[in-house]
C-alpha cells in the first residue's frame, strides 16, 4: 500500500500540496479515532495527558511528520517520485547516523561501511542532480527524526498516530477554513468525488500503519527491516515505467551505492540474527544439561533406585 501511494495523490488535483496535507490531517485523526473506537482503546490518553514531556515528543514527532508527509505528497505531484524513493531508501542510513550521533549505539563494521557508501551514493547523485538531492534528503531526516521521537514517546503505533493527528488537526481544521473563507478550497468545487478523495487521506494513512502495527508483533525485526525497502522499491519503479522520470548514468551510479549499502545492512542484520539464535540455543542446551544434572545430584538414592525398571511380567 505504501508503495503505490504514488498512484494515489495526483488524482487530488487541482488540490495542492498543502491543502492535500491538511486534509490529510483532519482525516487521519477520524480515520484513527474510528478504529480506537471499534477497539476501545483510550486507557492510554489520561496517562499520556500528565507526562509533559511525552507530549513535547509527540509535538516534535507530528511537526516533523508533517514536513515529511507535504513534501512527499508535493514530490509526487511535481514529478519527483524517483528521488522521494531515494529518501526512503536513505532513511536507515540516517537513522544509523542518528543512533550514533545521539543514542551512543555502536556500529559494526559492515554498518560503518554501510553508512560510508551511503555517503559515496549522496555524494554521486549531487553531481548527477548538479545539487544535492534536497527532497531525497528532507525526506530521510525528518522520518529518522520522527522515528527518533516516536522511539521516546513508547507508544504504540495507532495510539501514536493518534496523539500525533490531535496535535495536528486544528492548524489542519483552520487551514482548510481559513482556504474555504477565501475562496482556495477545491473540497467542495470540484464535485462530490473529489470530496470523497480528499477524505480518503485519513484511510489511505492510516489503513497500512494498522497493517504495519499488527505485523510487527507478529514478524522478526530483521524480516520487517527487510519489508521496508519494498515501498520505495515500488515508488522507484513507478517513477520510472508510469510517470516516465528520467534516470540519467550518474543517478543510477548514485541509486547503485544506496543499494549497496542496504545489501550490506540486510547481510549484517540477518548474520546478527543468525549467531543471536545460535548463542540462544546453544545457552538453552546448556540450561538444560545443568538442569539434569543438578536433578540427578539431588534425587536420593532410594528414589533413583525406585525410577529404575523393573523386569518386565509376563503378559
């Protein structure tokens, strides 16, 4: 679904970015209000409402997701979907550089060569834009930062979707009047289906966040890590085969190295994965070899004497 969002934002025109933002916004905060509804989910609020600083995050997280949502919807809209893919695919780059720079994580060697071709790849498709690749860039440090945010505020996915959209709908809900007072909305000029799409925004955002939320539970980290690339995969192509995006030689040599390092970041995980689960196994056979032999150490000899079996009757 997110990789064929795309597909999705040119049929708002004549609705511009901002006013496809905004409806966006309003619409996501019902969409999600609807299924807490349906799943009686509100426990969380009245604790989350007494925590200031929580709420500071989940401020920070709804500015950045904004500038990240109007920017790719205007990329979209204006012929830049191949470099909103490239945005996508840096994003776990950045979000390394982030857990070095302020989390203190530490970085394996197939990371740290991982994030240095990552920098190679932005470096090449400078020069193939002839600037640096801005939406592509906007787009990948405002996910990290909103990932980062959301990492702080320990929600869950649909409750911080939710809290995120309150934080926006009234600027979203005054826009969109102030736009309507003064003659700019299309919401009711361009027909009652145009109407229906611009309120589609809140399911189109929230339907593959759900989806998201309940497969995480259900998946390993590395399997979901791996899923993310398919949503720019299918942005990447779309721009290519329907909206027909040139790719001159440097912006493949660029789009090259950014898969290169997320060839070396799936490799590096998926080896973590692996030895993780050795050493868990090999650690759950050593409990258990403990295990018995402190239980033979214990059972006294009468009783060892009584487990053993007997001469076997005659039927």
């Amino acid at each position: 679904m997110w990789g064929l969002v795309p597909l999705f934002w040119p049929l708002l025109e004549p609705a511009g970015a901002v006013e496809i933002l905004a409806h966006r916004m309003v619409w996501s905060l019902a969409a999600v209000g609807l299924v807490l509804l349906v799943l009686r989910r509100w426990s969380w609020i009245r604790p989350l409402l007494r925590q200031p600083r929580r709420l500071g995050m989940i401020a920070l997280a709804a500015t950045v997701i904004s500038v990240n949502w109007g920017l790719y919807i205007w990329g979209v809209n204006s012929g830049h979907v191949v470099e909103t893919a490239l945005g996508y695919f840096i994003n776990p780059l950045v979000s390394i550089a982030f857990g070095v720079l302020l989390l203190r994580e530490r970085l394996r060697p197939a990371q740290w060569a991982a994030v240095g071709v990552g920098v190679a790849a932005v470096a090449v498709l400078t020069v193939g834009y002839g600037k640096p690749p801005w939406i592509a860039l906007t787009l990948a440090f405002s996910f990290a930062t909103y990932g980062l945010a959301k990492k702080r505020v320990g929600l869950d996915g649909l409750e911080s979707l939710a809290a995120e959209t309150a934080v926006q709908f009234l600027p979203a809900l005054g826009f969109l009047i102030w736009l309507g007072a003064h003659g700019g909305s299309t919401f009711a000029s361009q027909g009652i289906g145009h109407a229906a799409l611009l309120a589609s925004c809140g399911f189109v955002t929230a339907l593959p966040l759900i989806c998201f939320g309940a497969s995480a539970v259900r998946l390993p980290l590395s399997t979901i890590g791996m899923l993310q690339y398919v949503a720019p995969t299918f942005q990447f192509i779309l721009g290519l085969a329907v909206f027909h995006e040139s790719m001159p030689p440097e912006r493949w040599a660029g789009f090259a190295l950014v898969w290169l390092a997320l060839a070396l970041l799936t490799w590096d995980a998926l080896r973590t994965a692996r030895r993780a689960r050795r050493a868990l196994a090999d650690a759950a056979a050593r409990a258990g070899t403990l295990s018995a032999t402190v239980e033979a150490d214990v059972v006294p000899d009468a009783a060892v004497s009584d487990l053993r079996p007997g001469p076997i009757s005659g039927g």
